[in-house]
C-alpha cells in the first residue's frame, strides 16, 4: 500500500514549443537526476528539421532512454512518461495519455490555448484524468493571467483554481506567489541549476522592499480578488477532473517550478483503478496485472531489439515469474525487466503499480496486450484515432513483398499508423496524422526491413468504424458503399468517407448506423 501510495505516474504535455521539454528537465534537476541543464538533449525532431533522417533516428535513440523518467522526490517515487514533441505523433501521445493516472498541460503565456492543448485536453477529458496547467514564460510580455484564466475555462472547458500567481510579467517578472502553501518564495532566476530561495512574508514592508511598492499592492489586490472570484481549492474536484489547478511560472528560469512540483506530488493521484473489459481491477489486488502502451522497435540496428512499455495495473511485478500473455494464451518469463532513471536504464526486480516496466520483445507484443498472472483480462482505453491524412502503399520492389508485409505488420504493432485494406480492390491504405508519419514509415521500411515502397494519393477525408443495431440496414450500406469499405487490423468495418459531404449524406440517409470517430465505442 506505502509504494502505492506514494508512486505519481503523469505525462507533461503541450502545444510543440511551449516549454514541455524544459519544465522536464528542470523537473528531473529538483529530482537531482539532473546536475545540470541542457543534459537531457531536446527529445524532440526540431520544427525546421522535418526531413531530416538523423534527427529522427536521434529522436527514436532518445526517446527510448527519456520515455520514461523516474526519480524519488521528498517521499515520493515521481514517473514522468514522456511523449513525443512533434504534432505528427499524436497517436502516440493520445495512447501514453492512457498510462498516465494525471497530466500537466503546458501553456505559452503569450499563445495562450493552441491546438494541440485543445485536442490533447479532449483525451483528458475523455478519460477523465485530472489535470494542472501550468503558464509558462512569464518572463516574457503575454496576456493578462486573469484574461488567461478565462481562455482556459473557455478553451479547454475546464473549471480553474490558480495555486499559484505570478509577480508582473515580462522584464519586469520577479516570481510566483504560492496561493497553496500561502508563501513567497523569491528565487534567483537560473537556468542551470536550483537557485537559492528567499522566504518573503506578504503583509510585510519586506515585500516592498523585495518587489517594490507598486509590484506589491497589486499582488495582494490580486490575492484578493482570487479568493472572491474562485471557490477555495479542493483536492477531490481536481482528482475528478473538474477543477483544474492552475500554476504560473517561467521553467526556463527555474521560477514557480519548485512551487507546482511540492505541490503537485503532494495533490496528485496515485494509481488509479483500471477499466477492463471484464471488471474494474485495482492497483491494490495482489496479483499482477499490466498493459503494454508503448513499443519501440529496432533502435539499434545492428541489434534488432524491441521494447515494450507495460504499466502496472495491480500487485507486484516480479523478475524471472512466469506471466501469462493473454493475447497469445501463453506464459512468459522476463530475465531482464528494466526500469529507466534519466538517460540510464537499468535490470529491475520487482515494480509496484503506476510504474513502468520495459520488457526486451521479440515480436511477441502489440499495444494494448495485456499480462496477468492466469486471469483473462483485456485492458481498454487505447482508442485509435480516425486519422487524418491517407495513403496507397505500394510495394516497390517485387522481390521483396514478404519483408514490406513484415515490416508494414511491425511497424503498425508499434501503432506507427493505422492500417485499412479496402474490401473492393485489397489495396492497402495507412492513415496517419502527419505528413512526416508516411516519411518514417517509408524510411524504416528500408532500413530496417530492407523494404521498398511507394504511396499513392488516396483522397479521402475520414475512416469511420460502423455499428449499427439494424443488420439489414447495415448490409445495404456496405452494399451501397462497397467501394469505399475497408477493414482494421482487427477485421472490423471502416468506411472511408472521401468527402465531408459524403459523410453528412451518409449520417442522414442511414439513421441506425453509427459513425465513430474513435475505435473504441
Ligand atoms: P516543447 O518541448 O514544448 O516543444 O518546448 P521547449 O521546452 O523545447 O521550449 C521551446 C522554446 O521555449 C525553447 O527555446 C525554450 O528555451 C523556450 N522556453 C521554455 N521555457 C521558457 C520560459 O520560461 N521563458 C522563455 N522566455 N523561454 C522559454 P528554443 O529557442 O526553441 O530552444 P533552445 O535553443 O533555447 O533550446
């Protein structure tokens, strides 16, 4: 029960640019993972570098050592999931977000909500996992925090509560108010290290002294009007995910991070219970179970090693047990289950629900796979997207169609993208987010299957998975249809609208028919 409760397992994630990457590492510095800035190198493919293959492989390379960041603070055992940067691999992110039992959202002061916040808050809300803002470069001039505050009520159509509160703004910024733990703490603005902290009381002259007198007035007018305007915090709307805390600060310049981590580890949930399909099973039960969210396949080329991410759900994972793959309705033992500090990973030999555990794979998983220890769970919440941009893929080279099979069957277990075959004609087409997904997958298929291919413009606007609880009128649809109708990885209907019109049309003629949006429903 102590690991348990003590464990804080959370994914930081935001806009590309609004400073994930740095509130990381400035997190992993108060962790002392750390000694310095600068040593966890940007885990993400450089905006301006789309097309560059080395900064890809980088990419993969890191994200392999940094996907996930454990490290003990005060009494508390913290695991950072790390997702990656780029837009073009939501999905992944969308499905690390199932991992995770909390999240905080990064936000630029000056940007305010951006579209990726949007859409990542709507997987938040979906899932119903609670969620801390935190406004990041106050250093620089950006909007007023009160109009702030309103944007993310509105935008991300959440509740806020400010834990924290920000001493002016750009040049002129001098640090945060604590509102949680009714303090002021003046630091030093250091990008490098943690800086030594001074203790101000506010109802004190030494505020003046500190910020000035102007400076100082409007922090308690300010206080002020918090306490009226927003209900006092409470722990559990925020664990139900109605209230968002909110905490403002500079991560570059290390002020109001040490204020959101002690508090964060303090008000964040520890694991949560997970929905399977069968039953709710609890991180207390004492025997194990976990799923695989995340796999990373050959990182090292000359050693074709795959790894794959399973979270603890319940119990104790244990070194060297047999565990059963209930996919595959076999038993497995890991020699060499690793857990990851930083940019080291080393052999684990037990894990407590809420953390990580990396297991060496041999083909053996895909994402979603479940382990326990004899019972036949299947865990849920790892939708997949309809996707937004589409391709033929082609095979280049005739001689080599089994290495595209296997490579195109590896890389989608890895859930790179999503696979459709189309029912008319058997061609197959991968969906994905981004323009730079059909680039990886075109590039691995070479280099790590020794595959070609070639992608073909398909014009289409959406896959949709259908249901409906009228067969006939759902066998008259595919019959209308029939050469738009497709098939996922798992043999279910697709239909692959080429317009918006075509859809609407569609939701209109055929009432009973569902049209989902997400795989799972
Ligand atoms: P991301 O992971 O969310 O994409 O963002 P990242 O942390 O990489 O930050 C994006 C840019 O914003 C970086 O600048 C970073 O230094 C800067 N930044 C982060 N936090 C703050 C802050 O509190 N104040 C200010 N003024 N800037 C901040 P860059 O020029 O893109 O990269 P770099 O060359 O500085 O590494």
């Amino acid at each position: 029960m102590n690991e348990i409760e003590r464990r804080r397992t959370f994914a930081i994630v935001s806009h590309p640019d609004a400073g994930k990457t740095t509130l990381t590492e400035k997190f992993l510095l108060f962790g002392g993972q750390i000694q310095v800035a600068g040593a966890v190198k940007n885990n993400k493919i450089r905006k301006t570098a789309t097309s560059d293959w080395m900064e890809i492989e980088k990419q993969r390379g890191i994200s392999v050592t940094t996907s996930v960041m454990e490290f003990d603070y005060q009494n508390y055992k913290v695991n950072i999931l790390d997702t990656p940067g780029h837009q073009d691999f939501a999905e992944d992110t969308f499905r690390t977000l199932t991992a995770v039992d909390s999240v905080i959202i990064v936000i630029d002061c000056a940007k305010g909500v951006e579209t990726q916040t949007r859409k990542l808050m709507n997987v938040c809300r979906m899932r119903q996992t609670p969620v801390i803002v935190f406004v990041n470069k106050m250093d620089r001039e950006g909007r007023d925090p009160f109009d702030l505050l309103d944007e993310i009520e509105q935008e991300l159509q959440i509740k806020v509560r400010p834990l924290s509160w920000p001493i002016n703004q750009g040049i002129h910024f001098k640090g945060v108010y604590n509102i949680y733990e009714n303090n002021l703490n003046l630091f030093m603005a250091d990008k490098q290290k943690i800086a030594e902290k001074v203790t101000v009381d506010i109802h004190s002259a030494d505020l003046e002294e500190r910020v000035g007198e102007r400076d100082a007035q409007k922090l308690r007018d300010d206080l002020e009007l918090i306490k009226e305007v927003y209900p006092a915090f409470d722990i559990n709307t925020y664990r139900s995910a109605e209230v968002a805390p909110v905490f403002f600060g500079s991560a570059l310049n290390n002020f109001g991070i040490k204020e959101l981590l002690d508090c964060f580890v303090q008000i964040a949930p520890p694991p949560q219970e997970v929905m399977a399909e069968e039953r709710t099973v609890s991180p207390e039960e004492s025997k194990f179970s976990g799923f695989i969210f995340k796999i990373t396949a050959n990182i090292d080329p000359n050693h074709r090693s795959c790894i794959a991410f399973c979270k603890v759900c319940s119990g104790r994972f244990q070194r060297n047990t047999p565990y059963y793959h209930v996919r595959l309705d076999k038993s497995m033992r890991f020699s060499s289950p690793t857990q990851f500090m930083a940019q080291r990973k080393s052999t684990i030999d037990e894990a407590y629900p809420g953390d990580i555990v990396g297991l060496p794979d041999n083909e053996t998983f895909k994402i979603g796979d479940t382990l326990t220890e004899g019972e036949h769970l299947h865990f849920r919440g790892l939708p997949s997207f309809s996707p937004e941009m589409f391709k033929y893929i082609e095979n280049a080279d005739p001689m080599r169609s089994k290495q595209l099979n296997k490579g195109i069957d590896q890389l989608m277990n890895e859930g790179v993208a999503q696979l459709f075959v189309n029912q008319f004609n058997n061609r197959r087409i991968i969906g994905t987010v981004g323009q730079l997904q059909f680039e990886v997958i075109q590039y691995r298929l070479e280099n790590e299957y020794n595959a070609k291919c070639r992608w073909e413009a398909a014009s289409l606007y959406k896959a949709c998975w259908i249901e409906s609880s009228d067969d006939a009128e759902l066998e008259e649809f595919k019959k209308r249809k029939f050469q738009y109708m497709a098939k996922d990885r798992e043999g279910r209907d697709v239909f692959l609208a080429d317009s918006g019109y075509v859809l609407q049309m569609a939701q209109q003629d055929f009432k009973h028919i569902k049209f989902h949006f997400t795989s799972e429903f």
